[in-house]
C-alpha cells in the first residue's frame, strides 16, 4: 500500500467516528441552548460546522495531493519536537506541582 492509499483509508476510517460523536455530542448542544447555557444561536454553530467540514476537506484533500509526491518525514520531525515540548512542560509542571 502506497502513502497516498493509507492516508485515504485511515482518513474514511475516522469518518463514522467523527460522525458518531457529533450524533452523540448533538443533542446535548440543543439541550443546552433551549437552556440558554450555549451563549450563541445554533445557526452559529451550524456555520462553524459547515466551515470546519469544507476547511477539513480541503486540508485533507492538500495533504492527499503532498503525499503524492513527498514523503512523511517533515510530519515525523513535528511530532518528535511536540513530543519533546510536551514531555519538557509535564516535567515542567510537575515540578512547580510541588
């Protein structure tokens, strides 16, 4: 299986979990704004919805096309260097916890 190929799968594997947590997430955000908890009307909501959807595709559709013709290697940099940040500020953390 090619990079390309593998990205696609795992990107249409996440999509009944995404889709299956905003079921779930949904009607406690209707609950909470006919309790006036939500501070904003649901249209704002439903645009943010429908923005980050087309903003997603188009970021998966980018990194699709990337992987066609580059290799994850810049991705496996980020994540060694988040992951060094992370563990800095949790030993960081820890020791003004104390």
């Amino acid at each position: 299986m090619n990079r390309e190929t593998a990205a696609r799968f795992s990107f249409l594997l996440s999509t009944p979990v995404i889709a299956g947590a905003a079921g779930l997430e949904l009607p406690k955000l209707i609950r909470a704004q006919r309790a006036g908890q939500l501070g904003m009307p649901l249209s704002h909501v439903e645009i943010c919805i429908a923005v980050s959807a087309v903003v997603g595709y188009i970021v998966i559709a980018f990194l699709l096309q990337y992987l066609q013709t580059h290799s994850l290697k810049i991705f496996v940099y980020y994540r060694i260097l988040f992951g060094i940040v992370v563990l800095a500020l949790a030993f960081l953390h820890m020791g003004f916890a104390r």
